[in-house]
C-alpha cells in the first residue's frame, strides 16, 4: 500500500547539508498484514542508511515494531493492547525480532540502546547515553534506538518515538532528523478523510495554525501520530536542527534521500544546530565552582576548535558534578569558556596536569580522554585587545 497521500503532488526539494542524522521509522512502516514485522518497506530504508554510510554519513535509528512483534509471537495468546502492563510485557517479548529485522538488512552490525526518559532527563545518565551512542557511531556501528518501554511504567504512550527521535537528535548533535511515516507529508488536513487537502512542502515555523492541521494516530499498531512528529520538529528546530517528513512506503521517496533529494515536508530550524547549543552553552546557568586552566590551554581554548584536556588542567575550584556546566578560567580567574564537565570536581583535581592516558590508572575508570569535549564547550568574549571571541 502506498503512502497516504502521494509524494508525486510534492514538489521535489533539497535535504539541508548533513553528516549526522536520526531517522524514526514507526510502527506501521514495520507491521505486516498478518501480524509481526515485514521488511516490506524496512528494506528500502535500510538501503537509504547502507548509501548513507557509504557516502561518509553517520544515522541513528530510532525504531518502533516491538510491540506489534511481540504481539504476532503469542497470536491469539496476546493480551488486550490498551493494558500498560501487557503492552509493557510485549514490548520485551518483541525487542529481539525488530532487532533481528534490522541486523538483517544491515551490511553493518546493528546495536540495541534502549532509553527512558530519567535516562535522558538525568544529567549523568544522559551523558553516559551521549558517550555511548557516540563510540557505537565512531565504531561504525548502527545503533538502533527504542524507548525501555519494559520499565517506563508511565511513559509508554507519553514517550512516543517522535519524541524520542528529537531527544535523540539533540543528544548525538545531529545535523538533521528524518521521520518515515505512512503519510506522504505535512497536509493541510487529514487527507485520509479530505480529498481536497493540499502537502506542505516547506514550513518556516511551526506556528499554532500549523499545528491544528495535525491529527491524532492513523494506525492500530502506532502510538503516535502527525500532532507527534509536529511535537518533535518543534524540538528538533528548538535544538537548531531541521526535520524532514516522508513517506516511508514510496521507494522512489526514499531513494531520492539517498541523492540529497526530498519528495516530503521540511520544517526549518530555529537557527542553527551550533548556534542554539553554544546560545544554551553561554547563558544557562553555570554550577558552583571552576576549572582553572594553565596559559597552554587558555590558548588552546580560544581557537574555539580543542577540547580541554587534563594535562592543561591546573586545578579546580568548589563542588560540581559530572554533567554540570561550569566556568573555565585562566590563572587570573578570568573567564575563558564554558562546557559541560565529563568529570565531577574531585575527579578533574585528581587528574590535573595529567596526561589523558593515565585517566583510568588515576580514577579505575574513565569517561573519556577529555575533561570537557570541544562539542560541549564554548569561548567567551573578552574585552582585552586579541582576546577570545564568543
């Protein structure tokens, strides 16, 4: 069955210039006629990341079918959907098929992550999902995210993977997110019940009117809907990254992606990927305390492109923890950046003046070669002559 409505009534566009993408594929993409998962429309996706890979490109996966998956293993033995519990327990029985579904399409090896959102709400823990994701990427490994719908006792239907899909962006620092629905497009009203209804092809803001053209779920095995995939552009243009909706049963649709070409709707960001992120960096309120950095690394640093590594360490000052955004000074006190601490304060004193090697030896353990990433980090402007531009 195609896409509901047609890719052919949208004019073609280009995608924005990416590296880096999360694509969501739902449910309804996955489920069979029959029940249980079909790589029907899979494939061609799949096909889309093996391209994508091959060109250079990095994609994350977010990936819904487990229940549905879960639900075809027991047949007539499976409990009623609307039960949280049930649909909880389905959702664990399922996880390996969908898995399964992906590896075998995949030329690459294929990684489960699964995320709640404490995973992504708790600062710690949302770094270790950061790193994590991070190395399976510099592996070239596709990870294949879904929200731990076996723990999330309350967030089966609130964290829906549309939403999860634009944390995930946000979380890998991506450049663009992709979401395959059966709906070809944006419309201007349910075209599966107004014929007369017109494709958006480009929405420069998600304004209110934009979003009431949205409606609830169209499938039995979904939880989301058009409403969610606006819910999460929003979030996605909020983290300055565009999102591009398609339709994931139209295999010219999805090969023309391949090519850097859009037969969908693309919702602009709110600004750039690294200029809402460094805004975020230089205003959001900084913990107690500070990294104090030698001469070296004050120079380093204000090239706008190093990361903070321990050997240019000096030392720290107060309490602040992993995950915390804080100060770093020069030997004056002055203010040279900010970032997102890798290590809590105790633990930069530890490694101060410190080659990055002997991090695990130091501490038993290591969160990574650098105090903070130059991803997590942004100069601050000076008002001494040569000094550090924001």
């Amino acid at each position: 069955m195609a896409a509901v409505g047609s890719a052919r009534h949208l004019r073609e566009q280009p995608l924005p210039h990416w590296r880096r993408a999360v694509l969501k594929v739902g449910s309804n993409l996955l489920a069979a006629d029959g029940g249980g998962l079909t790589a029907r429309h899979a494939a061609a996706l799949a096909g889309f990341v093996a391209a994508s890979h091959a060109a250079g490109r990095q994609v994350v996966l977010v990936s819904s079918g487990a229940v549905a998956a879960g639900r075809a293993l027991l047949r007539e033995h499976a409990p009623a959907s609307g039960d949280l519990a049930a649909r909880q327990a389905l959702a664990a029985l399922g996880q390996a098929p969908m898995i399964a579904l992906w590896q075998s399409l995949s030329p690459r090896p294929v990684a489960q992550v699964l995320l709640t959102h404490d995973d992504l709400r708790n600062r710690r823990r949302y770094l270790n999902a950061r790193t994590t994701l991070r190395g399976l990427l510099a592996l070239d490994v596709l990870p294949v995210v879904n929200e731990n719908d076996t723990v999330a006792v309350d967030e089966l239907k609130l964290g829906d993977n549309d939403n999860l899909a634009a944390i995930v962006a946000a979380l890998v620092d991506a450049d663009l997110l992709l979401i395959a629905s059966d709906v070809a497009a944006l419309y201007s009203a349910d075209p599966r019940r107004d014929p007369a209804t017109v494709p958006l092809a480009h929405v420069a803001a998600l304004t209110p009117e934009i979003l009431a053209m949205a409606g609830g779920s169209g499938s039995a095995v979904g939880t989301g809907g058009m409403r969610t995939k606006l819910e999460a552009a929003a979030k996605a243009a909020a983290a300055g990254i565009p999102t591009a909706l398609f339709g994931g049963r139209d295999e010219a649709t999805v090969h023309a992606l391949a090519v850097g070409r859009l037969h969908g709707t693309l919702i602009d960001a709110a600004g750039t990927r690294m200029q809402a992120r460094k805004y975020w960096l230089r205003h959001a309120p900084a913990a107690p305390g500070c990294i104090r950095v030698d001469a070296g690394a004050a120079r380093a640093l204000a090239g706008g492109r190093a990361s903070l590594l321990p050997g240019g360490i000096a030392g720290a000052l107060g309490e602040f923890q992993r995950g915390d955004l804080v100060e770093i000074t020069d030997a004056d006190g002055k203010a040279v950046a900010r970032g997102l601490s890798q290590y809590a304060a105790a633990e930069v004193r530890r490694l101060a003046g410190r080659h990055s090697r002997d991090i695990e030896a130091v501490l038993g353990y290591t969160h990574g070669h650098e105090i903070v990433h130059r991803d997590d980090l942004v100069t601050v402007a000076t008002e001494t002559t040569g000094g550090i531009e924001a």
